[in-house]
DNA sequence: ACGCCAATGG
DNA sequence: TTCACACGCTCCG
DNA sequence: GAGCGTGTGTCTCCATTGGCGTAG
C-alpha cells in the first residue's frame, strides 16, 4: 500500500488500525499476495471515504450475507451509495439477485419471519426457530432445482416463496472476507488476534510490554508461503469446529458406559467425526514433511493443529472403549512429532491404552522408550510407577481438623459449618482458623509463585531474541512454553540466575511488581494484585504482602531452580503448588515465620503434581505441611487446637 | 422472567 | 484457547 | 487406591443488544 502517511485528523479508529496493520503486512510479507491483491488492497485508499469506511466495517463483521436492515452506521450517513460503489468496485455482492442462494439468506431470519414464510409457502409450522428455518431451507433448497431468482427475474412474481423472501429484506456479503483474514494472521503471526487488539491496547484494558520484533534481519518470514498461510487458516477452522462437534458428542454420551451399546445415532457421529480428525491430520503427509526448526513458524504451527485432530481423535476412541485403535493414533502423533507436555500425556496414554487393549509388553517398552526421551517430572514419575520401583516420596507433616459439614454445596464444592456459623470452603475455613492463631494468609496455589517467577525472570522473557517477537501485542515471547526456550536464552538466563544466587535479585522483583503492574506476562496475574477486583474478594494489599513475604524468605538458590523449572515447563510445573500461603510476625528484628499448607477436605486425595511438588519443597526444608479436614460426626466437639500442638 | 449465546463496537 | 482443581463413581486387590 | 468421568470457577477485554430456549 501507497505510503502516504494520512494525518489522524477525524480518521475512525477502525480505518487508522486497518491501514497501519496493512502496511505493515505488505512491507514484511508483500510477496505472499498476487499483483491482483496488492492493486486491490492500494485501491482501498482511492475509494470515496464513505465506501472506505464501509469496506472495513464489513470487513470487521462476520464473513457471509448480512442483512442490510443491520447495517446502520451513523458516520456513513448514504449507506446505498457506498454499497453501490463497493459493489461496482468488486468488493461485495448484494442479494437478491440473480443467482443468489435464498437458502443462505434464510440464515439471517428470525423465528418470526421464518413462520411468516412458512405460512406463504402453504406449510404452516409450528416448533422452534431451529426447526422453522431448518423448515423453511429446506423448502428453498427445493425450490432451487425448480426455479431461481434468475430465472423468475428479481421479483418472481410466480413463486410466492421467493418473492417473499426477497420482499423482506436485502442482503450483503463481503467477497474480499479471506483477504482481510489473510492480513490479521500475518500480522500477529497467529490466529487468536485480530484487529480488535489495537483498540482492547488503546483503551488500556489490556497492556503489553514493549518489545523489539524481529531482531533477525536476513531471516526468513515466520510463514513461508501464501499456501502455508492459507492452509493455517483453514486448518484452524476446521479444528475449532472438530472440537465443537466433538464437545456436543462428548455430551450425548454422558452416561453411556463402555458396556453398553452405542445409540446409532452417536455411532454414526464418532464415525464422522474420526474421519474428520484423521482428514484433518492427514498423518501421511504429514510424515513426508521436513520437521519444523522454529516453533513459532507456519509450518510449526500447520504441525501442531494437524497433531491436535490426531490426539482428539485418539481421545473419542478411548471414550468409544477402543483402547487399540487409541493407541494406534497416539503413537502416530508420537512419530510425527508431538511436543511439549501434550508429548509426556500422549506418551502417558498411551501406555495405558495398550495395557487396556492387552498388550502388557509393549506397554513396557513404551514406558522405557518415554523415559528415555527425558519428559517433565510429573509424567516420568508416572512412567516409573508403572514400571514399578519408584522412589518412595517424601511424606509431609499431617495435620486432622474435623469440622461439621454445613448442609448445600458451593457449585460442587463441600462447604463447611465455621465456629462462627458461616458456609466456607475447606480453604476458607483453614484461613479462618489459623488467623485464630495469628496467622495471616492467603490461597494462593500456583498464582503467588508463578507470579514470583514472572517478575523475577521478568528481562529474560521479554529478551529481544531473534524471531521471539512480531509486534506490539504480546503476552508472551512466541516460543514461550516451547523445547529450547532457556537455551535460546543462555545468556540472560547465566545473568538471572547468577543474580539469583547472590541474593541480588530482590530490589529488581520489588521495582518491576510497580514500574510491570499491568502489562501482560504469561506467569502474572495482575488482577489479585490490583484494587478493583471487589466481586472476586481478592485483597491486593494482602497479596502484595505475601508476594514480598515470598521473595524475602525463599533463598535465590531456590528461586532458580523455580525459575529454570517453570521457565522451560511451564505448563507442567505450574500447577500443584499448595494451596495456602501463611506468615505471622515473630518479634521485631525477627524474620516473619511462615508455611504453606495443602488442605484437603472430606474425600479429596492428594494428586501427583501436588505429591511432587511436597516432595520437592521438603527436600529443599521448607515448612510445608498437609490439612485433612474430616467431617465432624459427633456435633459440638471441641476442636483440636491446629497449631499451637 | 430469566439466562445463555453470538454478534457487535470501542 | 483453555486450565486447574475438587469430587464422586466403579472396580480391584 | 487407581482410573475415569464430571462439574465449576477462572480466564478469555468489557458492555450491550437481540434472539431464543427454558422454567414457571
Ligand atoms: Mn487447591
Ligand atoms: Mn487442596
């Protein structure tokens, strides 16, 4: 596009973000895009403003016909005109016309007007708004072999259907739709983001970290094709709608257990639907293509959904109870290449489906093969309890409350009966009584710690290392969670951590958790620091407090070695943290006295993230210990004194 | 009357 | 583009 | 206790609207 810098004067919000994100696509990525493309998309700067602004409101609504009685914008005043234009200028089609499919501009009709047609075509209807349109397409999709809105001529005077149809509103559907798709994944190099990202950054309701993009100036572009970023898109869609369908399946099959016949309904569905994850994947092709050296690459990416139908599919058939053909699947996305914590689960289930399918020695071989592949701890703690012979863990300090249950639950969850009457949550109510002891506290789980990391790793994260960045948008570096993240960082990470254990590190976290609040970090979640949070009852000032209380007890050693673990897993560290944070003041000059506390209550069981995780904090001495709350059978007991025992 | 959902816009 | 956690059921040793 | 299924809250930026299903 012409690099003519327009003033900002009066320009909407939309058209501004949409020139600067065109211009930036078609400097980076300009070679992606046909001569066609290139003229068309300069054209948009020639237009007459008012068709200019049109164009890219319909560019921002949903792809399809839209109805023109919903096209009201109060800055494009002669609505007709600026269609008239677009229309003569190839942007869009109108409706009706000849050739348009009624059956599609029914979509856009509501219940009303659906039975209204119903009754026109002499088969009045009485249901649903799903039925009655359902209804009423199909009737169109008939009459369509018949007869057209060509043949009859724009008023089909003679088919009384149609005519109504047409007599009810007009339509309009972008052609253009995919290139402005186009535009927004090259931009932001994936496609959760789009244009509305400039205006949620503008108004400040989400903030991000200024970043470096690029940094590698003879590198080649994250995508390396059109086809490659067509396919990206497509291949996107299609997973989000496998997994829709795939929800609704899951659902029709609550219930159903593995002894019992399969409905022919659903059977035929997960039928479909397998053969939609396998199409999607298309494992064959996949095995022919060179594997991916950056993972933020199209190509990568293109790998990664292609895997997820695959792992989807292999989950439907562990639910269908066909643990062989599970396996099957899950070794195949194993080959082709798999990564991260969904490699460790995949390679977890598979064990388990061959051991369900009966094949006991090749779940053996499966489990050493794992193992030598080094996953996280979690998943090769599992592997060797299968394999048998684990190390024994270390068993926390455990401490029994028994408490009377308090009749109700709290969306699924136990509520307990507290000393002073109030409904809590086993969390709640150990907070409540260890304050009875002084102690001040929180339930923190993974946010506090994570949180922790975040700011202390905060530099290495947002290092401007090569390809890590596109654009001003990012939550996370695009490698972020990704195999060779540290080592891409080796340089900042010897710099953190050499910090970390001379205890330098403390002044940095304070500065950045005042001069970061707000930007987006893939490990801090601002909002249980920040005032304003009131419905989620989260006390900033308390958790401020308990995240110095954290920084000032826990030795840089150990904050390293947190750092190092949940810097390169942190999906699978990231959890099972303890859930209570607690501290009391012991004296002037004395450091505070602490503990974190796991509370299980009335039929709740450790789980093994969370077993790891105590195992890990007990090796190092750190006062973490285990609550069972059980529910109190005889009413009025007094209760065992916590912790002054 | 209420809640859910998709769509929309800033 | 979810995840993290709790909780209940079934089966088994 | 293992294994599995299920449900919930918490994220998605947030507020508003219209359409629609459901409960009452
Ligand atoms: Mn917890
Ligand atoms: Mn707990």
């Amino acid at each position: 596009m012409a690099n003519t810098r327009a003033p900002s004067t009066g320009e909407p919000y939309y058209l501004r973000n949409f020139l600067l994100l065109a211009d930036t696509v078609l400097a980076r990525d300009g070679a992606l895009f046909t001569d066609e493309e290139r003229a068309r998309l300069d054209s948009v700067r020639a237009l007459p403003l008012p068709a200019r602004l049109l164009l890219l409101r319909l560019a921002g609504r949903r792809e399809g016909w839209l109805r023109h009685s919903r096209l009201r914008y109060p800055e494009i005043p002669a609505l007709d005109e600026a269609l008239d234009v677009l229309e003569g200028a190839g942007w869009l089609e109108r409706a009706p016309a000849a050739e348009s499919p009624p059956e599609e501009l029914a979509a856009g009709l509501t219940h009303e007007e659906c039975l209204h047609l119903l009754r026109v075509a002499g088969q009045p209807l009485r249901g649903g708004a799903q039925a009655a349109r359902r209804r009423l397409q199909a009737l169109l999709r008939e009459d369509c072999h018949t007869e057209s809105f060509v043949q009859l001529g724009l008023w089909p005077a003679d088919n009384s259907l149609l005519c109504a149809l047409a007599g009810l509103d007009q339509w309009v559907r972008l052609h253009q739709h995919g290139l402005f798709r186009l535009l927004e994944l090259l931009f932001f190099g994936n496609r959760h983001q789009d244009l509305r990202q400039f205006v949620v950054s503008e108004l400040g309701l989400q903030r991000f970290e200024t970043v470096k993009p690029g940094g590698e100036p003879d590198a080649d572009g994250w995508i390396r094709s059109r086809v490659e970023a067509e396919e990206l898109l497509e291949a996107g869609a299609r997973l989000d709608r496998l997994q829709e369908e795939l929800d609704e399946l899951r659902r029709e099959l609550k219930g159903w257990r593995r002894r019992l016949r399969l409905p022919p309904g659903p059977a035929r569905r997960a039928r479909d639907l397998l053969r939609a994850a396998w199409e999607l994947a298309t494992p064959a092709q996949l095995s022919h293509l060179p594997m991916p050296l950056r993972p933020q690459d199209g190509a990568a990416q293109l790998r990664r959904t292609r895997l997820r139908a695959l792992l989807a599919g292999a989950a439907l058939l562990e639910r269908l109870g066909r643990p062989g053909a599970a396996a099957a699947w899950q070794r195949m996305a194993l080959e082709l290449g798999v990564e991260g914590r969904r490699r460790g689960e995949t390679w977890l289930r598979l064990v388990v489906n061959l051991r369900h399918s009966g094949r006991l020695e090749s779940a053996q071989a499966a489990c050493q093969q794992a193992l030598a592949e080094q996953p996280g701890p979690v998943i090769r703690r599992e592997l060797e309890q299968r394999l048998g012979g684990a190390r024994p863990l270390r068993e926390p300090p455990v401490l029994r409350w028994s408490q009377l249950r308090h009749p109700g639950h709290a969306g699924g969850r136990t509520l307990l009966q507290a000393d002073s009457g109030a409904a809590l949550c086993v969390e709640e109510l150990a907070l409540a009584r260890f304050a009875h002891d002084g102690w001040q506290g929180l339930h923190v789980e993974n946010l506090l710690p994570r949180a922790l990391v975040g700011l202390a790793a905060w530099n290495l994260i947002f290092a401007p290392v090569p390809g890590a960045f596109l654009h001003r948008f990012h939550a996370a570096p695009l490698d972020w969670g990704r195999p060779g993240f540290v080592e891409r960082r080796a340089e900042e990470w010897r710099r953190l951590r050499t910090r970390l254990l001379r205890e330098r590190h403390r002044a940095g976290v304070r500065e950045r958790l005042h001069s970061k609040a707000g930007l987006q970090n893939p490990l801090v979640n601002w909002s249980v620091f920040q005032p304003g949070g009131e419905p989620s009852g989260h006390d900033p000032g308390l958790w401020r407090r308990g995240l110095e209380l954290l920084l000032e007890v826990l030795p840089g050693r150990l904050l390293a070695e947190l750092c190092e673990g949940l810097l390169r897993e942190p999906s699978e560290l990231g959890h099972g943290l303890p859930d209570l944070l607690l501290w009391r003041e012991s004296g002037p000059g004395q450091p505070p006295e602490w503990q974190l506390v796991e509370v299980k209550g009335p039929g709740d069981r450790l789980f093994l993230a969370q077993r790891l995780w105590l195992d890990w904090l007990l090796e190092r001495g750190l006062p973490v210990s285990l609550l069972l709350i059980e529910e109190e059978v005889v009413p009025r007991r007094s209760p065992a004194d916590p912790v002054g025992a």
